[in-house]
C-alpha cells in the first residue's frame, strides 16, 4: 500500500480516490491519523470550493472584447498596408 506522507500525496488520492483499489485502506490510515484527517478534510473542502469557482473571462470582459471587434474597421490598401480604424 502507498504510504499517504506528504500533502502531495493527499491531494491526489482526493482528486483520485474513487478511482483507488484500495481507497477503503487509504481512508482507514486517514481515520487513524487526526493530522492526516484534518489535512485531509481541508484539501476535500477546497476541492469542492474550486468546482464552483468560475474559470474564465467575465461577462463585461466578453462584452469588451465584441464592443471593440465590432468597433475596429481594418482596410488593406496598395501603398499604406493595412489601415485600422476605431469606428465609435
């Protein structure tokens, strides 16, 4: 059985526990532990903070974004080369 000693390896048998052969022994080293049980409820707990967290752009960056792309005019010409215009 893997040894449970550092964080790391807390971490990942939290993100990957169901997916652990032995997971009923590894919860039964955590249980034995208070340390290891208190680090071990902590990482479960923000784990389950990251899930709800949104990743990504806000709403008002999107809108930004598509505001000035529909804003910018970009012409090609023969002499000058490409010629951009803020259209407000």
């Amino acid at each position: 059985m893997q040894h449970l000693n550092t964080l790391n390896d807390l971490i990942l048998f939290a993100y990957s526990e169901s997916f652990e052969p032995k997971a009923d022994d590894y919860h039964r080293v955590i249980d034995a532990n208070e340390e290891l049980s208190t680090e071990f409820n902590t990482i479960l707990q923000v784990k389950k903070y990251l899930s709800i967290l949104k990743v990504g752009p806000s709403d008002s960056v999107i809108k930004n974004i598509m505001n000035y792309s529909k804003a910018l005019s970009v012409s090609k010409t023969k002499n000058a080369g490409d010629f951009r215009l803020m259209m407000n």
